[in-house]
C-alpha cells in the first residue's frame, strides 16, 4: 500500500491550523458562483411568491367551490413538516451519540416502517395511493433483503461510524440546529404552496406543483451538499494532521468559493447515482447467464465504475478543502484511492445506504402519523396528505444526516492521502485484511 499519497499540501498543526492551500479562483469560477447564489436566493423568492399568490387566490369567494380548505391543509402539513424536522434531529443526535446501535436499528427499522406505510396507503383506498402502496411494499422487501446481505458488514461500518463521529467540529450542533429550522419552514412554505395548486383546480396546478417540488428538491440537495463541504473541511482538517480549522472561516469559504460547485454537484450526483444505480441493478440480475437480454451487463457494470469518477460525494471532500470543481475533485479522489488499493473498500462502504435507510425511516414515520389523523379526520385528501408528508421527512431527514455521510467520507479521503498517519489506527487496515481472506476462499 502506498503512503503519503496525497497531492496538495496538508494543513500544519498549529491551534489555528492554515487551511489546505486551495486552488485560486478564475474570474469565471468567481462569476458563476455570483450567478449560483443569485439563481439559488431566486429559487427561495419564487416559492414564498408562489405560496403566497396560489393561498391567497385560493381563498377569494369565486374560488371556494370545492371542498378542498387551504387553510386546514397548511395547518396540517406544516405540523408535519415539524414533525420531520424533530425526526430528522432526534434521528441524528441518537446516531451522534450511539452510532453502532443506530445503524443496526436503521436496517431493521426501516423495511418494517416502509411496509407499515405502504398499508396505510391501502387503506386509504384510492387509485393513487394503491399505486404509491405497491411502490412502499416492493421497496419494504427489497430493503430487508439488502439488510440480511449487508448484515455482515455492520460491525465494520458501526467502527468507521464511531471513529468519524468522535470528534465534534467547532459550532457543529447549532449548525445542524438553525439549517434544519431553517429547512423546516422552507418545506412547509414548498408544501402551503403545494396545496394551493391543488386548490386552483385549473390546467396548470400540474405545472405549478411540478415546478415547486423541482425548485424544492434542488434546494435541499444543496443544502445537504453544502452541510457536507462544510463539515468534510473541518473534519478533513481534524483526521489529516489533527488541527482544528476556524468554524466562520470555513462557511465563508464555502459560501463564496464552492457555492456554485455545490449547486451544480446537486443536480449532477443524484443523476449520476441512478444511472449507476441502475448499471449496478442490471449487472446484479444478469448474473453469470449469457442470454441475450442481458449481454451489456459488463457493459453496465463498467458504465457504473466509470461514472463514480467523475461525480459523487466522495469529490466534495476536495471541493470543500481545495475549491476544486466537482468532476475535477471526484477524479483526483478516485485516483488517490486507487493508489492505496481502497476501492474495494470504498464501495463496500454502508454509510451511504445508511443515510439512505435513515431517510426511508424518517419519511415513513411522518407518513404514518399524518397519514393516520388524515385518514380518520379528512379522508377526502389523505392520500396527498399522506405521500407530501412522507417527502418532507424524507428530505429533512436526508438533510439533518448530511454532517453524519460527510464525516464518513472525510475520514476515508484523509486515510487515503496518508495511510500512515499516527492519526489512525488499525481500523481500515484490519477490515482490508479481512476482505483480502475472504476474497481468497
């Protein structure tokens, strides 16, 4: 394995230790971050515009002919948009502190919740819900299949977990604490407004509630990728020579040189993960088999290598510490673990599927219990009550786990550059060992 395999220079280990040194901005990095900032702030004054214009139209005299009440559905849906965000932390504090437990707990939790949630759907009883029912049921057994594969791997996963959480960065809870609060009521404005355009009743609530849950998953993922530099730069500082990085410092780092990085790492990473995802699910049904139908399967498997390089999560390590450019950061990453023989490791990695189980967990949870009190109160919308709640504790959950992943990741990217590093122990070596035995039987 080779050592000292990073390419920039590391921070020193002075009390206010320099940051890595970053790569200097062009004048057209600087322009397109203006531009980011400037489209996302635009993005935030388009849904308040529209939650405001579609409730308020909503509630003139010529448009209370039909039974849906705005008022009660904002009342709802903004009381389980607080229910996501308490989940959401509740969820990652008990990981903070218990991350083995919380791991093992997800696993197991999650199929079961998703399944409960997808009878619930049943019960309501309509076209739609049996549709998204089906959907919950299938995804409930496909998760407690990949739980019982994956089971072996957890007592690895609860170390790496342990060992990445153990140091706090500096401010970390009240970061977590104002940008889920803050997340919180841009969801339940997104959602208000999502019940005015059904409200309307005319050609265009289909347009309008298309654009405004587009406009609010770009949001959170950009929320969630800028938790994640933030908290990948201090964590990166801490586990690569063991110095502590100046917490405003860091987010103003962020802000005014990645910002545009992070916007666009937010549309191009969830693509990126489903067309993998989707070459990994056909290599895994095709097997060994040479029937016809699946003679690209190599093909897939080679398009799902492929495409991890050039945009994933792992790349904004190096975003968020060099002010590197996503596809140029995930490249140089892919590289340095080639170098120390990680791959296999890292794509071993549950951190990922356990965030991913976490969400399924927290949207599950908040579908059953506004699913529940709409089904007995106000059936009439109990499957939109029911699926849009599931949403938000989806995504809220997804973004109070975000510091959790990066933890993980900048763990992983600073062992890579320096294998030798007092700053870690046998961990990672002994897990290397044991797959290499394994792979030998």
């Amino acid at each position: 394995m080779a050592s000292q395999a990073s390419t920039q220079s590391l921070p020193s280990t002075t009390e206010e230790p320099a940051h890595v040194l970053p790569l200097k901005m062009g004048s057209e990095r600087k322009f397109g971050n203006k531009f980011w900032q400037l489209l996302f702030l635009g993005n935030i004054l388009l849904i308040m515009v529209l939650a405001i214009f579609l409730t308020f139209h909503d509630m003139l005299p010529a448009y209370r002919k039909h039974k849906f009440d705005p008022k009660r559905w904002s009342l709802r849906i903004s009381s389980s948009t607080a229910c996501a965000g308490i989940v959401g932390f509740v969820w990652q504090a008990f990981t903070d502190r218990y991350p083995s437990r919380a791991l093992i707990t997800t696993f197991w939790l999650s199929p079961l919740l998703t399944f409960a949630y997808g009878v619930l759907l049943v019960c309501v009883e309509t076209p739609a819900s049996v549709g998204v029912a089906v959907f919950a049921m299938v995804s409930s057994v496909l998760q407690a299949l990949y739980a019982c594969w994956v089971s072996p791997r957890f007592q690895h996963a609860g170390k790496i977990l342990t060992i990445s959480l153990a140091h706090h960065p500096p401010k970390l809870t009240a970061m977590v604490i104002i940008v889920l609060v803050a997340a919180t009521f841009y969801t339940s404005v997104s959602m208000i407004a999502v019940g005015g355009a059904m409200a309307t009743r005319t050609k265009l609530n289909i347009a309008f509630i298309f654009l405004i849950m587009v406009s609010f998953t770009w949001f959170m993922q950009v929320v969630r990728n800028m938790i994640q530099v933030i908290v990948t730069h201090n964590k990166y500082i801490h586990f690569a020579n063991g110095g502590e990085a100046k917490f405003k410092v860091v987010l103003r780092n962020s802000v005014k040189n990645t910002f545009g990085s992070v916007c666009i790492s937010s549309v191009i990473i969830p693509v990126l993960d489903l067309i993998r995802g989707v070459a990994r699910g056909v290599d895994w049904i095709s097997g060994d088999t040479d029937e016809f139908m699946f003679s690209c399967a190599n093909c897939c498997a080679g398009v799902a290598l492929r495409i991890r390089e050039y945009g994933s999560i792992w790349g904004l390590v190096h975003v968020g510490v060099y002010n590197k450019g996503l596809v140029q950061a995930t490249c140089d990453t892919w590289e340095i673990f080639k170098r120390v023989e990680i791959e296999k490791l890292i794509d071993s990695d549950l951190t990922g599927v356990f965030c991913f189980f976490s969400c399924m967990l927290g949207g599950s949870t908040c579908a059953l219990v506004a699913g529940t009190w709409a089904l007995f109160m106000h059936k009439s919308y109990a499957t939109e009550m029911t699926i849009y709640a599931f949403i938000t504790g989806y995504f809220l959950v997804r973004v109070a786990m975000a510091w959790i992943e990066a933890s993980v990741t900048a763990y992983y990217v600073a062992y890579a550059e320096n294998p030798q590093s007092q700053q870690f122990d046998s961990t990672i070596l002994d897990y290397i060992h044991k797959l290499q035995r394994l792979s030998r039987v």
